[in-house]
C-alpha cells in the first residue's frame, strides 16, 4: 500500500513521541528488566525502520544529513536478529539517537510541508 511522505513522517513522529514519552518515566536499569516494555521500544524502532525505507528517494536526497540508512538498518537487525537483540543497544537508540532524529524530522516535516503548501 501506498503511503504519502506526510503519512510516514506521521507515523514516524507518533512512535518517537512514545519512546521520548517512555524514557522519560523508566531507568535503564527498570527498561533492562521489563521484557514488555523491551518489546514495545523494539517495535517502534522496527515501525520507525520500515517508514523511513518507504519514504521516498527525493527527500532521503534532499536531507543527507539525516542518517535513513542508519535508522532503516537497525530495522533490519531488529526484524533480522530477533534472537539476538541487544536491548543496552535498543535503550541507547531511544534514549539518545531518537531525540536527535526528531529536531530533524520536525524541520523536514516543516519544509515539506511549506512546500506543499505553495
């Protein structure tokens, strides 16, 4: 199924927002022993990963800096690696690389969105 830019940057703000919302409230140390909410930060980061491969190769042009292969390729160890998962790896990416994708991300959405206002 086809989905738009903007349906994607949505998708993809709405589950950084549960990350930022989710580090906020829990340590580390609580994160490392809760396999539920282990599994919630795994899965947001593999909807994070699949949006950002579907969105289109003009903006991944237009924003090289922004790390897209980066972010989609901890998808595919997530999705890949499921036996494997390091979750200091996964704790790390949302406590610390996330926030980061998100100040990019708002300036994208609203250039993107400036230019289609136009």
């Amino acid at each position: 199924m086809y989905r738009s830019n903007e349906e994607l940057f949505k998708h993809i703000f709405d589950e950084i927002v549960f990350l930022e919302s989710e580090t906020r409230t829990i340590s580390k140390e609580v994160f490392l022993k809760d396999e539920k909410t282990q599994r919630a930060f795994a899965r947001s980061i593999e909807i994070i990963g699949e949006a950002v491969k579907n969105i289109s190769s003009d903006v991944i042009i237009k924003y090289k800096e922004v790390p897209w292969r980066n972010i989609a390729g901890m998808r595919d160890k997530l999705i890949h690696g499921y036996f494997s998962v390091d979750y200091e790896i996964v704790w790390d990416v949302a406590k610390n690389i996330i926030p980061e994708f998100k100040n990019q991300l708002i300036k994208i959405m609203d250039t993107e969105k400036k230019k289609n206002d136009n």
